[in-house]
C-alpha cells in the first residue's frame, strides 16, 4: 500500500492523509503552473495574461500577477515542507 503523508494547513489544524503518488501529482502539477504564470509575467502585460486563461483569476494590474505568483510560489514551500 502506498505511504501516506499528514498535511497540516496553515489556515487550519485539520489533517488530511495523502497518499504519496497524489503528493507528487500535486506538487507537478502546481510547479508547472508556477512556470507558466512566471512565464506569462516575463513576456507578457497583465491584460495579455487575462486574455490567455480561464481558470486564474482576471488580474487588474501587472502587480496583482506578480502576486499570484507569490501566492504559487508560497503554496509550493508550504507543500514541499509539510
């Protein structure tokens, strides 16, 4: 049976088992998109970027991207690190 790993949230003191594969299928997937908005911020204005996606939020300033990035960024220490 594959291992589980115990996630502890920063904004709750719930805890989830995970199984591993899942943990890595997560952590891919969310570093991908990590690359892809850092991408989108390197060769693209903000309204550039609202006009290419569906699913991330519609960003009103170059400045609200670069914190979406951070965001992501954030996420993915506090996944790697639970």
């Amino acid at each position: 049976m594959p291992m589980a790993r115990t996630i502890v949230g920063s904004q709750s003191t719930r805890s989830v088992k995970m199984r591993e594969g899942l943990r890595r299928d997560i952590k891919t997937m969310l570093s991908a998109y990590y690359g892809d908005v850092d991408y989108w911020l390197q060769t693209m204005e903000a309204n550039n970027i609202n006009m290419i996606t569906a699913g991330t939020p519609t960003f009103e300033s170059y400045e609200d991207a670069r914190a979406w990035r951070t965001r992501i960024k954030s996420i993915l220490r506090e996944f790697e690190d639970a």
